[in-house]
C-alpha cells in the first residue's frame, strides 16, 4: 500500500476508534511531529517524522497516534536504510501506535490560554510488541488550539529491536523520544 493511500487509512480508522456523541470534542493533527535521538559518546542518531496522525477526545481523554515507521528521515541514507530493514523491520512493521487516555483532561480548559501538564497512559505498540506506558506531557492552549507534547524513553530491547554486535556502541540503550501534536477542532 502506497505511503500517502495509508496514512489516508490510519486517520480513518483513527476516527472511527474514539466515538463520541459530540463532534466538537474531537481534535486532530495530520501532521504530527516525532522526533528520535540515539545519543551515545560515540554517534548521535536523529529520526524525524512530520506525518504522523493524532486524534483526541477532550472529553473522554482518549487520545492516539498513528506513526508510518518508513516517514522517518535521516541525515544520512544508509541510516534509514538501516533502520528500515534491520531495525525496525517497517515492512513487517509498517506503523508503531500508542492509543491510551490522559488522565487528568479535566484540567486542561480550552477556554483559558496556557500550558497545563498532563499525564498519559497506555499502549505503545511498535516492532509488533506492545508495553504499557505512563508519561508526562503538556497541553498548551492558545485561542482554541492544543499544542500537545510528550517526552518519553524507548528501550530497544523491551520492542524486541536487535542490534548487532558491531554497531552495539553506537546506539543508546535508551532513545529519548519526543511528539508534538497542534491538536485543531474537527469539524464533520
């Protein structure tokens, strides 16, 4: 399936997963960024993605993401290539998703401008394993709109991720993730 055919699928289903009797309490992002770095004295290995889709219900808290592991992006060639096919497997693997809620959206008032901090929790599948996870987070409001970011830590070994040997040293053990989401209305 063709990258752009897939996305187009992922935000649908993404839609049709958090159902609520209200159309204004959805919000979405088709753009959404993240960010990986795998930081060690010997490389700094940076991945982006500006594709990845998010969709939130500000009144159940029910947020996701949905990210095409093949959107990501290298300063170098041979790095994707890498991380595509030794790594990540993104042919097996096409999508890592993490689906959950935040737990405190009682707090974040869409009607007063600020940044309010948020803790999430649930499901991060990437590498076809899923964990469980609780994150910190913020929500900044600005006339209406969310800006929703999350720093989380990523283990390649608890997603079954193998690094060979010869390159051990130069991936972290830890990859500091980082997402942001400009959250607007959606409007049927």
């Amino acid at each position: 399936m063709k990258p752009k055919l897939m996305l187009a699928t992922i935000f649908s289903l993404l839609f049709a997963t958090i159902s609520t009797t209200q159309a204004q309490s959805k919000y979405f992002d088709k753009n959404c960024d993240v960010t990986f770095l795998s930081s060690t004295p010997l490389e700094d290995i940076e991945g982006k993605n500006t594709s990845a889709v998010a969709v939130m219900d500000i009144a159940s808290g029910a947020i996701e993401v949905s990210v095409l592991v093949k959107a990501f992006s290298f300063e170098k060639a041979l790095l994707e290539e890498h991380f595509n096919e030794n790594y990540l497997e993104s042919e097996k693997f096409p999508k890592a998703t993490f689906k959950g809620k935040i737990k405190n959206i009682s707090e974040v008032k869409l009607t007063v401008d600020g940044t309010y901090p948020i803790t999430l929790a649930g499901t991060l599948t990437m590498h076809g394993v899923s964990r469980e996870i609780t994150n910190a987070g913020t929500i900044k409001v600005k006339d209406g709109i969310m800006l929703a970011n999350a720093d989380f830590i990523v283990k390649p070994e608890d997603y079954n991720i193998e690094i060979p040997g010869m390159v051990k040293d130069k991936i972290a053990k830890e990859i500091a993730v980082k997402v942001a989401a400009n959250l607007q209305p959606y409007i049927n």
